[in-house]
C-alpha cells in the first residue's frame, strides 16, 4: 500500500503569505484607480456651465430654500427630503452684501484658535 499525499493545510505558511500578498495587491490595485481618477479627472462631472450656490436659508431639519447662479441667470430652488423643485427664476439678479453676511463656522473656529480663547 502506498501512502497517499496529504493536502496542503489551509492555515500553512505558504497559503497565509500567498493570501496576505494577494489582499495587498488588490488593495493596492483599488489606491492605484483612485489616484489614476483623480489625477486625471476622469470621475469629474462634464457639464460645461457656470453655476455656483449663492445663498441658502434653512427652513428646517432638512429643507432649504437655496439661490443658484446659473451662467448669468439666477434661480431660486427648494431642497427637501423629497429632492430638488425649481421654485422661481428671477428676472432681477439679486445682489448679495458680503460684508453684512455672518462669517462660515471655519472662519470663525480658525480666528478661535489663532486667538487662543474661548468666543
């Protein structure tokens, strides 16, 4: 009688390193698509218009009402739960006062921090 070969064990050396070097390798396959994306945009949207949010005011938990720039027009929109309703286009451009606008929670944490203090 012949002995017959036993199989390899699942949890050998050899298997436990050709399984950490082929996780490695994909995980770096997966870093490596990221960085060919965003170094050349190709997840960038396409569209060609100029458009920008001007403004927001939130009218609770989760809607708003939000002034969009599009090109030279400007369009008053609803944002809810529900999605995105085009409310008005103006026909006069409102002109925003940067000045008297309250400054962003970052301008204000990071003068906090240079200041050392507590607002």
């Amino acid at each position: 009688m012949t002995a017959m070969a036993q199989p390899a064990s699942p949890l050998s050396i050899g298997s436990l390193a050709q399984l950490s070097l082929s996780l490695i390798a994909i995980v770096a396959l997966i870093l490596a698509i990221g960085w060919v994306l965003k170094r050349f945009k190709l997840n960038a949207p396409r569209g060609s218009v100029d458009s920008e949010v001007l403004d927001q005011l939130s009218l609770g938990p989760r809607e708003r009402v939000v002034l969009v720039r599009i090109g030279e027009a400007q369009v008053l929109v609803g944002v809810g739960a529900s999605g995105i309703v085009a409310l008005t286009p103006l026909a006069t451009p409102i002109s925003l006062k940067e000045a008297s606008r309250a400054p962003a929670f970052a301008d204000r944490l990071r003068d906090i921090m240079k200041l050392g203090g507590t607002p």
